[in-house]
C-alpha cells in the first residue's frame, strides 16, 4: 500500500501545474467570459503530449497510463474546468473508444491525429429525451447495402463541434435482440457527413470556454465498416468507457476542489476585516481545513480506483465511489470559497466564481450521483 507518487507521475504532474499556472490562468478568464473555445491552449497541451497519455506509442501515444491522464486532469482542473473537460472528453470519450474497440483500419485513421491533439472527437450517447437510461436510445442505424443509414439526434456532445473536431462515434439502435430488447452499436460519423448536423453551441452555466453541441442524424450515410467493434455490442463498450471516465471526472472534481483550497488561502491572508486578515479567524481557518480534508479524502479515493483499474481488478464500485464523492466535495468546496470570498466571490473576475459554476456539473456529467449509488447499491448486491 504506497499510494506516493512514481518519479514519472510526479514529473508529468508538476508539468502540467507549471503549465496551468503559467500558460492556462493568464487567458482562460476572457474565454470564459466570452465562450470562446481556447484553440492556442489546446494546440499547446497537444504539443505536450497530454492527449496522447494514456496510449501506447504505436499510434503516437505517450506509453503512460491512464492514472498520468487523471493527474494531468486535477492539475489542470486546480486552475480551470473548461481544459480540463476538453481534455477528459478528447481522451476517455473520444479517442478511447476507437483505441480499445476500433480495428487496425479505425486506429490508423483515426489515432495519430487524435492522440496530438491536432484533431477532436466526441462520444456521442446521451439524446434529448433520454441521459441516465442509456439503454432508452432512440437514434437508429439501418444497413442498407454497405451504408449505415443514420437517423435520430444526440444531446449535449463535448467537443463535437469545434473546427477540429474530425468525427463522433454514436450509439444507435441498430436491431432488436432475440430477448426483444435494443440491439446497440456504436457508429463513427465523420464530421462534414451529409445529413449530420452539429447545433450552436448551448449556452451554459459553467464550462463556457468548453465546446458542447446538439447533433441531428438525418439520413446520414456512412460505410457499413464504420461500426465500431462488433454489432451490438454497444451497450458493453459505453458502460466500460464510462466506469474508466468516471475516475477521470473525480480527478477533475478534486483539482478543482483542491483549486478552491488555494485560492481561498491566498483571499483569507489579503482580505481584512475588523482590523485583520480574515485568514486569522478560527471559523475561515476551519472552513479551509474541511476543504483540504475533502480534497485530500476524494483524492484517495481516485487514487484507489485507478490503482485497481492499472491492476486489472474489478473497480466499477470504486470508480462510482470517487466520481460521487469527489463531485460532492467539489460542489462543497466550491460553496465555502465563495462564503470565504465574499461578495467578490460573486465577481466572475475572481477564479472561485468560475469555480462555483463549474462545479455543478460534475454531478450531473458522465453519470448523475443518483446513477452512481445506484452503481454501488448494485454492486454490493442490492
Ligand atoms: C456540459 C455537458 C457535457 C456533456 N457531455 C456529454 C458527452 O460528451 N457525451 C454524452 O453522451 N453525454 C454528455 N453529457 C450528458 C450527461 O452525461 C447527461 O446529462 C447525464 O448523464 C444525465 O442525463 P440527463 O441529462 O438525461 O438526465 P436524466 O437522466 O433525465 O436525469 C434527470 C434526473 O433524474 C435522476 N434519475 C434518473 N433516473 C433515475 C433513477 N432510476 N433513480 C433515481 N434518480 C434518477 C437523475 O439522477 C437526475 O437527477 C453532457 C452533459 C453536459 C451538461
């Protein structure tokens, strides 16, 4: 049991918080304000070598491992969530699929570019009417000749739209099994396909300088060696992507948690009240002493679930455990900041209020917290 840094990871994880510091913080604020998507950034966490992390060299990937993935994620996420998710959803959502399913055909195409960061993709599951049941998918495929025939509509798709997005992998129902229930596959839909339709940009509350779309599939044909892994296998491929991208959220949600750590004791020893720092007060002190402690407990608990995953155990329940407490603490921490900086807690100029809006989220994107206890009241047997 040493749950202490390898000289690689610390390596790769003061990287990327000198990168954050210096590179991310002075511009992201403007783009934040005005939802823009921060390309030079990108390129520049793409030279890096951060989109390539978990993957192996063979397709220009870096060799690491998925656990590099996550401590680049909380370093990142310490200063700003909109980076942080972009490159979560590049690399659990985009490229992944395409590196654990995809034939060598798919790979070739599809990886060198992505794992450069040069070029996006999106993970296309949830649609309008249905998020949390996954298996509710209405979108459907039909083979016709050696075209898929796409129809049906996709909901809130990270990085589906940027202008280097290359392609989305969609679920789709492609038959009914012989127990009558949806057979699902998974499709990719390169970007510029007629009859695929990326929406403007949502307006959101949090993640503005994050790139999220509406996608329409209206007769959208793509050759039949589009489908990715096997027919109807679908279902299988989402929820194991979904339980490894859930260990990269609650690494996501500690950076930030952990961000409002620092940011609050930077404030506390500025801001003076009643003829002192406010840091001097008991009651701040224990705010911020509760922040680090949920940073520091969430922490452990991706910690664990990654060095299970790393180990081929089983860690679907510790995945569920660390993305619901991690987003919990981070919605906590996020509160507490903002108490601890007043009303200009409230000004986006300071980095808790981006902070505060991006923290709902989390409990909310790649499995609601209701989904993950229902993840860990199945998985104890209930
Ligand atoms: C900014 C953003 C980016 C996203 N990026 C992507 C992406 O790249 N790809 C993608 O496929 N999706 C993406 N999503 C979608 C996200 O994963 C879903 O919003 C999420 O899974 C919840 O689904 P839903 O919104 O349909 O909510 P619903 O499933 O409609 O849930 C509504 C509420 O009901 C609760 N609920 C549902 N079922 C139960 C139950 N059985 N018991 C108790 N409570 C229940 C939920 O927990 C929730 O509180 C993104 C969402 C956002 C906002």
């Amino acid at each position: 049991m040493d749950f202490r840094l390898s000289e690689e990871h610390q390596a790769l994880r003061d990287s990327v918080r000198d990168f954050a510091r210096e590179v991310v913080a002075p511009v992201i604020a403007e783009h934040y304000e005005q939802h823009t998507f921060p390309y030079e950034v990108i390129r520049q966490m793409g030279k890096m070598g951060l989109f390539g992390l978990p993957f192996s060299e063979e397709y220009g990937g870096m060799g690491g491992d998925y656990f590099a993935l996550c401590l680049a994620l909380e370093e990142l996420a310490r200063v700003d969530s909109s980076v942080a998710i972009t490159l979560e959803a590049a690399v659990s959502l985009g490229a992944m699929p395409i590196y654990r399913f995809g034939t060598e055909e798919q790979k070739a195409r599809w990886l060198p570019k992505l794992l450069s960061g040069e070029a996006l993709a999106g993970f296309g599951l949830t649609e309008p009417g249905t998020g949390s049941d996954a298996g509710g998918t209405e979108t459907r495929a039909v083979l016709d000749g050696d075209e898929w025939v796409i129809n049906g509509s996709k909901a809130f798709i990270t990085n589906s739209g940027t202008d280097i997005t290359v392609m989305v992998t969609v679920t789709a129902v492609t038959g009914t099994r012989p127990d009558g229930a949806k057979e699902l596959s998974t499709i990719i839909v390169p970007s510029g396909t007629p009859g695929f339709t990326v929406a403007p940009g949502y307006s959101k509350v949090g993640w503005t300088a994050s790139d999220t779309h509406e996608l329409t599939f209206d007769d959208c044909r793509v050759p039949a060696e589009n489908l990715l892994g096997e027919r109807g296998r679908g279902f299988a491929q989402f929820l194991r992507i979904l339980d490894e991208g859930r260990i990269a959220i609650a690494a996501l949600a500690v950076g930030l948690a952990q961000g409002c750590v620092d940011e609050s004791i930077k404030y506390a020893g500025e801001r003076q009240a009643f003829g002192q720092p406010i840091g001097n007060y008991q009651a701040i002190q224990f705010k911020v002493a509760d922040m680090e402690m949920k940073a520091h407990t969430a922490r452990l608990a991706y910690y664990d679930a990654a060095a299970r995953m790393l180990a081929g155990e089983p860690f679907k329940r510790q995945a569920a455990i660390a993305k619901l407490h991690a987003s919990t603490i981070a919605v906590d921490n996020a509160r507490e900041a903002t108490q601890i900086h007043g009303g200009y807690g409230f000004m986006n100029e300071y980095p808790v209020a981006r902070f505060w809006r991006d923290s709902k989220i989390l409990e909310i994107g790649e499995g609601t917290s209701e989904v993950q206890r229902m993840i860990i009241a199945r998985d104890l047997g209930m």
